[in-house]
C-alpha cells in the first residue's frame, strides 16, 4: 500500500526513534484507515506546532485518494 508506506516514511524521517514508528491500516466501510503508531517522545514531532505536520499529511492523503480512487484517514496515536 502507497499511502501507509508514504505516511511510515514521513514519521521515520522526523522521529528520533524510527523504529518506534509503524502503521496499521484497517478497512473502514469505504474507507482505509491509516493508524500511525509512534513513541510519546517523539509525538509532538510528527505532529508539529499546532499540528501543522499532521494537516500536511492529511492535504497529502487527500491527493494520493484523488488519484487512487480510494478514501484515506489518517489517526495518529500512541
């Protein structure tokens, strides 16, 4: 999968521990649910101030859908 494999490398390359990222993707109804999983250190990381890092990666799964066809949400947890 594109998407999850796209969303991975982005919270790799912010996180101090990569190794503590990785992403679930469940099937929601019409949806795919991408679930990424990262240590509490490296949260605020991903994230970003006023979670600019996150809406980024959210206006970025809204392209990869448009193109594929398929509907992305993106949940970011520990």
């Amino acid at each position: 999968m594109a998407a999850a494999d796209f969303v991975e490398y982005v919270a790799r390359s912010l996180a101090d521990n990569p190794d503590g990222v990785s992403v679930e993707v469940q099937q929601d109804g019409s949806a795919v649910v991408l679930r990424l999983l990262v240590d509490e250190d490296d949260m605020g990381r991903v994230i970003g101030r006023n979670g600019s890092i996150a809406k980024a990666l959210r206006s970025l799964l809204k392209v990869i859908s448009n193109r594929t066809g398929e509907n992305y949400v993106l949940e970011i947890g520990e």
